[in-house]
C-alpha cells in the first residue's frame, strides 16, 4: 500500500473502530491526522466530517477516512462539502469500485455495522484502488457539476 495522507473523522459511536484503523494506517507507513471525536461523549458527526471533509477538499490530505455508527450519516454530512465523494462501504467490491469508478476520496465505514478484519480489508481495497477515469472521468464531471448547479438554485 503506498503511504498515503489521511485524515480521519469520527463521532462518538465511530471512536473505536477509527483508532484501531489509525494504528493500522500507520503501521502500513501512512500518515494519519485524526480531527475528532476523541472520546466516548456523545457528538455530533457533521462536525467532524465537516473538519476533515473540508481539510481534504482545501489539499491537505488525499484521503479520508471517517466513521460513525452506521457510516451513513457521516457519509452524508461529508458530501455536503464540495469536491468530496464520500461512500459508506460494508463490501470489499464496493471500497474497491467507488474509487475506480466513482474517483470517492472518503471511505465512509459504520463501527456498528463491519468488524475489525472487515474494516481493515475495506480501507486497503479503497486505498490501493486507483480511478480508471474514461468514461467514468465524464460521470464524476457530471457529479462536479451538480455541486455547481446547487450553488445556484
């Protein structure tokens, strides 16, 4: 796996499973910056996907990886932030195709729903894979339009 930077995002419910994937990253030689939660107390998800979505959006990592209980709403409080594509994985075939075709750059994963292992496999499926770009360049075109086109409605 090639050493990339990451950021990672969490609430409550996600704490978990998101240290035991930084120990993991790391050990792989990523570099990881964790923007929160930090603890057990109850939270609020679209704060911490906001932080680290918008931190990889402006540069600074090239990719993400964030999870809540389920990973669906951190999924979706991330892909509020232009330029991010943030998908909720629960199969390997999945983590691997939105980045091949889909060109996501946030892994969305639910510590309630994947266990350890699995979580491990979906993180080095989602960040070996590369985008095939071709006519999926033209759909995620499509897609960046959209973030466009809601600026103005």
């Amino acid at each position: 796996m090639k050493p990339f930077k990451i950021v990672m995002a969490s609430d409550h419910a996600g704490l978990r499973l998101k240290r035991h994937l930084k120990a993991f990253l790391e050990a792989k030689g990523c570099t990881v910056t964790d923007v929160g939660a930090h603890s057990e107390e109850s939270c609020d998800y679209p704060d911490f996907a906001a932080e680290g979505a918008r931190r990889l959006a402006a540069g600074e990592f090239e990719r993400g990886i964030f999870v809540c209980g389920s990973g669906i709403g951190i999924s979706i409080a991330a892909n509020k932030i232009p330029g991010i594509r943030a998908a909720t994985c629960t199969l390997e075939y999945l983590a691997e195709m939105t980045r091949r075709h889909n060109d996501a750059n946030v892994l969305c994963l639910g510590e309630r729903v994947v266990g350890e292992g699995l979580a491990e496999a979906l993180v080095t499926r989602f960040l070996e894979a590369d985008f095939e770009g071709g006519r999926h360049a033209r759909r995620v075109g499509k897609i960046s339009g959209l973030e466009q086109s809601k600026a103005t409605c």
